[in-house]
C-alpha cells in the first residue's frame, strides 16, 4: 500500500458508513482476523483482506476504498458475519459500501446489477461444474464452456471517474 496522508484523510468516513443500516457495530472490529482465515476469497486472492477494509475506513481512506476493486470482489456467503467474535457483520459493511460507491459515483449505477448477475452465473457455473464431476457422461461439457466463455466476454461498464 502507498504511504498515507493523513491531510488527505477524510475524518468522517467512519461516522458515514456507521450511520448506515447494517454497518452500525464495525467500529468493534478488535483485529482479530477471524473474518479474513475464514473468507473462501481471501484464501484465493491475496489482495482480499476484510480486516484490512475496515482498517481503511477507521483510517478515513474513503476515497482508496470506495473505488476499490476488492470491496466486488465479497462473494457474500456470510462466514465472516458469522463468525465475528464483535458481531460487525462485515457482509452487510461491504453491502454499505458497494452502495455508497454507487451513489457517490465512484462506479456506475450498473454494477450492483452486473456484481449480482454474475455471482448467480458464477453459483451455476459451480454447480455445473460439481455435477459435471459427479456425472462425467451427462455430456454436459460443452454448456458448461458456452457458460464459461460467455462470462468471460462480458466487460463491466467502465467507471465514470
Ligand atoms: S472477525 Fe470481526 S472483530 Fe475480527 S477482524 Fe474481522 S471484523 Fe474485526
Ligand atoms: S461474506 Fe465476503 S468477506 Fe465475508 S467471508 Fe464471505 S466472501 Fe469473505
């Protein structure tokens, strides 16, 4: 991470996402790292980190994180939630913060639609591909394929700023 400036800080970061539904208990967040062992995503993708998420909006780096990738990176299967000894509810923080970048303009409108679509094509994708081992000769390949590369030639819009 690059170094931070404390002068372009915003101190009231926190207040904001704590003011919101679902967000209101992050800031009993002691650091523990429960919520980052136990995410299935953090342990295929180093640069996925919900503790260090919340650090950053105790830190006020409003900007870093709503413009994050990570924060579309969440596959929302709510272990973090419930495991949390301090009961943050880190699923419904990043909810909160997906939202926030939307209406602030850090993405388009679209991408919570486009954020959604994909984890149900990525959840069927899963299943196919499960029963796919379980049942090698339903001669279901090729769907799974078309699946695959379909997702792979879609872009999401771009951002707007
Ligand atoms: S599990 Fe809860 S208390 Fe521990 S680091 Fe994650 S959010 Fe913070
Ligand atoms: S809800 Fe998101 S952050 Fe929490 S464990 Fe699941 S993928 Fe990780």
């Amino acid at each position: 991470m690059n170094k931070i400036k404390l002068s372009e800080m915003d101190a009231n970061f926190k207040n904001e996402v704590a003011s919101k539904s679902g967000a209101e208990h992050f800031k009993r967040c002691f650091t523990c790292g429960t919520c980052t062992a136990s995410c299935p995503v953090a342990e295929v993708n180093d640069d996925y980190d919900p503790r260090k998420l919340i650090r950053m909006i105790l830190l006020g780096m409003k900007k870093e994180t709503l413009s994050s990738d990570t924060i579309w990176m969440c596959s929302r299967c709510y272990t973090c939630y419930a495991l949390c000894p301090q009961g943050v509810k880190f699923t419904d923080v990043l909810g909160v913060l997906r939202d926030m970048a939307v209406k602030e303009g850090y993405v388009p409108r679209e991408r919570l639609e486009q954020a959604r679509e994909m984890d149900k094509r990525i959840q069927k994708l899963r299943c196919e591909l499960i029963n796919q081992k379980l049942n090698p000769n339903d001669g279901k390949k090729d769907s799974i394929k078309c699946l695959l590369e379909d997702e792979l030639n879609k872009k999401w819009i771009q951002e707007e700023k």
